[in-house]
C-alpha cells in the first residue's frame, strides 16, 4: 500500500495547499516534489495529528474509527455507503468550487484534510478502489472509540405488550408433518410453490404461530431444507427423514431449524416483500450469505434487554448498510417501488429495501424461530420494540440451546374420561405417535392435551396398529400408570375391530362373456382380476387399476371409465 508521501505525490498543487492550512502548516510556493516532502514531514511530526483530530466532525471521527479498525483500508464502495461518496473532480472544476470548503459527508472531511486517500489494491478477497489511511500515518493516530449499531441503538423499558413465539414454530412443523402423514398435499415438486399453493396448510388454530402467508413459506422451506418431505412424483408427504428429526431433542431441533433458514441459498426473501418488485436479471442476490451477515450483526446485541426498533432500523443503516450487498453496488440492481413503479437505486433505497428486508426478518422468520420476542405500544400496533431470547443469543452465535431438563414424572396422563396431557418438553416423536391415535385438542407452552376416542382408535387401527401395541404405547409414555378403565375402555374399542371389512374396489364390465374370458385367460391381467360377479362383470382392486388399464391397452382393449 502507498504510504503518505506517495499519497501525497498524486495530489495538484491546490489539494496540497488545502490540506496544509488545515493541519495549519505553513506551504511555501516550491517544485512539487518538494512541497509533498515538507508537507509529509510536518504531517508526521510529534503532536501534528493531535489539532487535526480535535477540528473532526463527530460522523468523520467515527469514519475514521471505522477505518482504523479495518486495518485502515476499505473497499471503497462499502465505504461511501456509511460515510458519503468522495466526488471525483477535474483541475478546473476543483480550483472553482473548493471542495475542501464545504464538504458532503464524513468521507469528504476526512480527504480534504489529509487523513485519507484513494488507492487501488487488494483487501482479502476484494481487489480495486479502496480509501485508505497511509500506514505512517495511521502510526500518529491515538486508539480510537469504534462506535457500535449496539451503542447507537436506544434501549427502552418493557413495553405494556410482548410477543414471545417460544418454540411454535417446531410445533408447527410437527403439525405439519402430521398433516402430511394424514393427507398428502398434491403439488408438483417445486420446492418453493407458490404462496397460494400452500393454502391447504393453514391448519387454523393447529398452527400456534399464525398462518399469515410469510410464515407458511418459512415453514414449508424448513421442511423441505431439512428434508422432513419428499416428492414421491405426484404429492409430497413426510420423509423418513422426519422421524429422525422428530427424535432429537428440542434443543437439536431448534438448531437444525434455524440454520436451515439461515443457510437457505434458493429462497430469497427479496422477492416477496409486497412494497417492491424485483426484476433479478442481470444482478444476483446471495440471501443465505445476507442472512448470515444479518445474524453477525444481531449476535451482538444483548439478551433480555428491550431495544426500539425503529433506533435498530438506524443503527444498522448507519453502521452495517451494505449487510445486503457488501460490494455497495446499489445501481445495477433492478428493484422498483411496487406502488409507483419508480426504480429505486443508490443510498436513498436504502429504507425501501435493506430495512423492509431487515424488518421482515426480525418481526418474521427470527421472530417465529423464538431468537426475538416482539414489543407493542398498544394491541394490534405495529412492533415497536423487540429483544433477543436466551435461546436465541445461543442460536445466533452457532451454539445449540440449552437443554430441556429430564422430568422425573411421567410424560403423559390419561384420566378415565380419555382424556391424555402430556408435557411438551422433548416429546414430539411420542407426539407425532400419538397423533395416530388421539385427537389434538389444543396445547400451552408445557402441555399438549389429546382425547382418546373410540373413531380415533378405529382410524388408527385401520392403518395396521394392533390393539396391543396401543396399549402398550400408551403405558410406555405414563410410565406404566394407565387406569384400570381406561386399559377396560381400551380393550372393549379394540376388541370390536375386524368384524367386518370394507374393501374399496374397482368394476370391470365386458360387452360379453368372451371378452371376459379373453381377458381371464392373458397372462399379466389374469391375476389382476377379483371375484366375479357375473359372466360379464368382476372386482378389481383399486391398487391394480392403473396396472390393468395399462395391459388392456397392449391387448388393443381400450376401456370406457365411468366415473
């Protein structure tokens, strides 16, 4: 990198003289070589810088302690979109307007008084224009004060309304997968559907946390990034995969589903915020990355402690605003304002689109996922305020939550009325069981509460459990306490199963007897064919009918389907 004196080499002689009067340095008319060499001396002499510094705005001393933290050399960019832009002006231009005089932004101060400089270079991964503070310069300058969005953001007292969404957001998954198990949802195998597409999955008051639109596109993507679903090529249902997670404690969940929204490269937000309409040609938005810078940013702040949102909003504009897009290329993205269609570019799109975005993300997903309980002035208002939760801090550090502590008492009851209650805390595999065999009927943040019935044993039964396993589920999970008539109600439901079977079939009806026959007799529909019930009419099993329609058609026996 260049130090002072190179620095200083670049600059005409005007820019020179500026900077001398405001380190109140003495200049004489001389070869301009010699000019920078007296300049460069005086500027790092003891006690030069001292005078320089106390003349600095507030916002150009915080540029100055930002710059000085990062090594004292930034991609410039990034750097113009907290601090202002340096203008670029020609000889002329520059002896006529004086720049130095007046000018726009901390950035601005900081150059016209010599304490930064352009240059061209590499910084990590980023190679081409940065500002830069020379290093035996930066050798003069005393430990600075590096303002923070945590110092900058106004702390407040408990708000008269919270919101705390706990772990809803996993019950919901579990829900869902319930949901799934019961009643596939026929969609193609897109991964992120439309949101309309997702309507059969507003469960109503089985979804704790709301199924506003937003919410229902979180759940659906930590589903499927998780792979608690799978596409069987007409519908999706729940994974083997779903069992797995539904095992693991409730501290594993919840951090396995966060990073799947954290990490989720083929959603972007961005595009479904309603105040904007993005057109994504020619520019690439990394959300996953977004995200994760966005989490940095918000692991700094302090569990348990209330802070407004709207100071939030500016703290992180003043001090992260190119958390989006770190290049700080604000132009070439094509985003429009959904309302008037105008095209929003530059800084002042920054509360369009980086803070609706930001927003989004903490009164949404990081909300739902419990990282941040929300703050109300009044019932229905808008969150004022928010705070981050215990579990949260951990989550945004990378760190799982605590664990639930091991209860000594059984997880579940039933009394003699049916009714089961069974503790919330690392239960949701025996729970998503027990949804086999009981209704749901509502749950608190410690209790979920299930009714045993005699159609809900019924239905369960017809999916292949036996009445013994039922029961030695249901003792399993009460720690062997499961009342004498409850074990007598039990037995007397599952004892009347089976004595009739109902069995869903197919008719297949001939012109006449030979064709019945010509069928009977091929060797691949043969067996495909149930009892008759007629010469010309039989059963077919409604899992063989595709399979038989198929075969009648390479026999040149094309069927008529009533419906």
């Amino acid at each position: 990198m260049k130090d002072l004196y190179r620095s200083l080499d670049e600059y005409p002689e005007e820019l020179l003289v500026a900077i001398a009067t405001a380190w109140g340095i003495a200049l004489p008319k001389d070869e301009p070589i010699r000019m920078v060499k007296r300049l460069g001396d005086e500027m790092l002499s003891p006690d030069a810088i001292a005078p320089v510094l106390a003349s600095l705005s507030p916002p150009a001393e915080a540029a100055l302690a930002y710059l000085m933290a990062r090594g004292g050399a930034t991609p410039a960019r990034p750097t113009a979109l907290r601090y202002g832009a340096l203008r670029r002006f020609g000889p002329a231009r520059l002896r006529r307007e004086k720049p130095w005089l007046a000018p726009q932004g901390p950035l601005e101060e900081l150059y016209y008084k010599g304490l930064v400089y352009r240059a061209y270079g590499q910084v990590g991964n980023y190679y081409g224009d940065l500002v830069l503070i020379p290093a035996d310069l930066a050798a003069c300058l005393p430990p600075l004060e590096v303002a923070t969005a945590v110092g900058d953001t106004e702390r407040l007292d408990e708000p008269a309304h919270r919101l705390a969404a706990g772990q809803a957001l996993l019950d919901d998954l579990l829900a869902t997968i319930v949901h799934l198990r019961q009643q596939p949802l026929v969609l193609a195998a897109h991964r992120t559907p439309m949101p309309q597409d997702l309507a059969p999955l507003a469960l109503g008051k089985r979804l704790l946390g709301g199924a506003e639109s937003s919410r229902l596109q979180t759940l659906w993507r930590s589903l499927v990034c998780q792979d608690l679903i799978e596409h069987d090529g007409r519908q999706w249902r729940p994974a083997l995969a779903a069992r797995q997670w539904l095992n693991q404690s409730d501290a594993e969940q919840w951090l396995a589903t966060f990073r799947a929204w954290r990490d989720d490269e083929a959603y972007d937000e961005l595009l479904y915020l309603p105040t904007i309409d993005c057109e994504p040609d020619g520019w690439q938005n990394r959300p996953a990355q977004a995200r994760r810078r966005f989490c940095t940013i918000l692991a700094a702040y302090e569990a348990g402690v209330w802070y407004d949102l709207e100071s939030l909003m500016d703290a992180l504009r003043e001090h992260h605003p190119d958390y989006l897009r770190p290049d700080g290329d604000m132009d070439s993205w094509l985003i429009r304002d959904a309302e008037t269609g105008d095209s929003l570019r530059g800084m002042d799109s920054w509360d369009a689109v980086e803070k609706a975005l930001a927003r989004h993300w903490l009164t949404g997903p990081l909300h739902w996922l419990g990282i941040a309980d929300l703050g109300f002035e009044e019932r229905g208002a808008a969150p004022s305020s928010l705070r981050l939760t215990s579990a949260g801090e951990q989550l945004l550090s990378g760190e799982r939550p605590p664990e639930s502590a091991a209860a000594d008492e059984p997880l579940a009851h039933i009394d003699e009325q049916m009714a089961v209650r069974i503790s919330t805390r690392n239960t949701r595999y025996q729970r998503y069981q027990l949804e086999r065999l009981a209704i749901w009927q509502g749950q608190n943040e410690d209790v979920a509460r299930y009714l045993l019935t005699e159609d809900s044993i019924w239905q369960s039964q017809n999916t292949g459990i036996q009445g013994g396993a039922i029961r030695s589920f249901l003792r399993r999970i009460t720690g062997d306490a499961l009342p004498d008539p409850v074990e007598d109600t039990l037995a007397a439901w599952t004892e009347r199963f089976g004595r009739v079977s109902v069995r869903r079939a197919v008719v297949l009806e001939t012109v006449d007897e030979a064709t019945m026959q010509q069928i009977r007799q091929a060797p691949e529909l043969g067996p495909l064919l149930g009892a008759s019930l007629s010469p010309t009419m039989c059963l077919i099993g409604d899992q063989d009918l595709d399979e038989l329609i198929a075969g009648l058609k390479r026999h040149d026996i094309w069927p008529r389907i009533m419906r």
